[in-house]
C-alpha cells in the first residue's frame, strides 16, 4: 500500500519596505478626480468668492447683474430641449401628483421647521435677526440648480410648482415671524417668468435631439454659484463675526444633514417611490432669493440676517454634487 504524504506551505507576498505601510486597495485618484469633477468645481467656486468677492458682485468687474442672465437663459434652454426629448412630458415620471405635493411641503413646510427647531435647541445662542434670516432663505426651490443637475422631466414641473408656491409662502412666512406680510413686487415676477420660460420654450421647440452630456450646464451653474456667493458675502460685510458665524455654520450643517434625511426617509417609507427620492432632494434646494421686497418690511435687514444664505447656498450645492453621479444621463 502506498503513502501519500501531503505537506502545507505558506507563501507571503514580499513588500518591499517602502510598500510595507501602503495599503491592498488600489484607488485611481484622477479616475475619481473626474468623476466627482462637479464637487471640487464647488469648492472652487466657493474659493474663489471669498478670495475675490468683488469681482463677481454686481457692479464689479464681471457685472454680474448682466452677466448672469447668459448661464441662466442656458440652463433653462437646455432642459426645454430634454423636455421635448421625453415626448413634452415635462410634468411626467414617477411619483405624480404626491411627489409635487410632497416637494412642495418639504421646501416651504418643513425646512424652515427644521431651521426653527435648531434655533430653539441653541437657546439664547442665535440672534433672532440671524434665526429670521436662516428662515427665510432655508426655504423655497432654486430653479438653475435644480435644472442644471436634472434638466429631464418631472423637475421642470416641480420647479414651477415650487415658484408658484412661493408666492404664497413667502409673504406667510413673513407675516408669522414679522408680524406683517410683504407682497412681491409684480414687475420681479414678471420678470422671473419671462427669464425662466422664454428660454425654455425655445428649446422645447427645437428639433434637434439634445446631447445628453450635461457638462455644460454644470458648468454655468457653478458660474452662478460664483456670483451669488459673491453677492451675499458683499451683503453680509459688517456682520462677520465669530460667534454669529459658528452659530450660522451650525445651523447650516444641521439643516443640510436633516433635510437629506428626510429626503432619504421619504424613499425608505414609500411616500414617493425610491428613484425619485434624490430628484426630491435636488428639486427643494433653498433658493436663498435676493430678498429686497423681505426687507423693506424691516422683517429681514441686510447684514446679520444674510449670513446663513453665504453659507446655505455653497453647503447645500455641495451636498448635491457629491449625491449627483456624473455618469447620470437622466
């Protein structure tokens, strides 16, 4: 009978001494680099308007106040294109009429509740003029960047709803917390609906087939990131002290964090189906609008009270990019 005699012998990889503390997960930097391009574009969007803030507010050297009219008219050009795309359906996709209703309530309801909640939980911490600030421009839709990120149907529809909305939740919102209500001028409207429509009509009507790429679009939405942070920091000059600006930095962290919870809590329960939750989420981006009309009411006076939108709007653009994959061709 023969014997069969078996022998274990453990091999190692050699590392070399300089390979001994490197890890076994090989990560292409640059392969990420690209693929996340839109997020460091924010960080050097935000950078550039704290270094330079006078260039891109009005007035300065790029006189945004005329120049920002040029990505603006795109973005809304570019998704009427994906809007006749998908067959004119501009109002379709999943979810219907309860995720209309549903970002609606979000954007106008329960973000400036979430504001209010931190504001109580700090205490005495938040000056009221910073915590009615906070209110105010932690609500509403911002129509570039939400079509910027998803220019595809529903989001034109819930853009618009979101407008809508806020015709009456705005001077609600400033009759509970400043005693009196402010109607907005009708010439702004007007002129909102020209700049948003005009440009998105003729590009439902054109009948070449749009590119799918959407790199363009970023891209003028992170020039009018520039400009609208430019804007605030000239808006808040005078106010920018420590203690106010920990505070608003607090409140911002936390609304962030909580409003994407929510948003992810809404996908998770089945009150709109989970595909739809991130489209939710883009769509109620606070819009931290140029509240002139809000402070002539003496409810929301420059300063203190614009604080939390230089904040808001680079935080929340954040949070997007990095949701937002680049490779999304929706």
């Amino acid at each position: 009978m023969e014997s069969v005699s078996v022998s274990t012998e453990l091999l190692y990889s050699h590392r070399g001494h300089s390979d001994r503390f490197k890890s076994d997960y090989n990560v292409d930097f640059w392969r990420e680099v690209r693929r996340r391009w839109l997020v460091f574009g924010v960080l050097l969007s935000v950078t550039a308007a704290v270094l330079a803030p006078a260039a891109g507010a009005p007035g300065g050297v790029l006189h945004s106040e005329y120049l920002r009219y040029v990505p603006l008219t795109y973005i809304y050009y570019c998704s009427g294109r994906h809007c006749r795309r998908a067959g004119g359906a501009c109002g379709g996709g999943g979810g219907g009429a309860r995720l209309l209703l549903l970002c609606v309530l979000h954007a106008h309801v329960i973000a400036p509740a979430l504001t209010v909640l931190a504001a109580r939980a700090a205490g005495g911490g938040a000056d009221h003029t910073l915590v009615r600030g906070a209110v105010l421009c932690m609500s509403g839709g911002c129509g570039w960047v939400s079509l910027a990120l998803r220019p595809a149907p529903p989001a034109p529809a819930l853009c618009a709803a979101l407008y809508l909305a806020s015709l009456l939740a705005g001077p609600a919102t400033t009759l509970l917390i400043c005693g009196r209500a402010t109607i907005p001028p009708l010439g702004g409207i007007l002129s909102t609906v020209l700049i948003s429509t005009t440009p998105f009509l003729l590009g439902s009507l054109r009948q070449q087939e749009p590119n799918n790429n959407t790199t363009t679009t970023k891209l003028s939405a992170l020039l009018l990131l520039y400009m609208d942070c430019c804007e605030r920091l000239r808006e808040a000059e005078g106010s920018m002290y420590v203690g106010d600006v920990l505070v608003t930095l607090a409140l911002v962290v936390w609304w962030v964090c909580s409003s994407a919870l929510c948003c992810w809590a809404y996908g998770r329960c089945g009150a709109v189906p989970a595909a739809r939750a991130a489209l939710l989420a883009v769509c109620a981006v606070p819009s931290c609008p140029d509240t002139g009309w809000i402070s002539s009411a003496a409810c929301s006076p420059r300063g203190l009270s614009r604080l939390p939108a230089v904040f808001i709007a680079p935080a929340q653009a954040l949070l997007l990019a990095a949701v937002v994959d680049d490779g999304d061709e929706r």
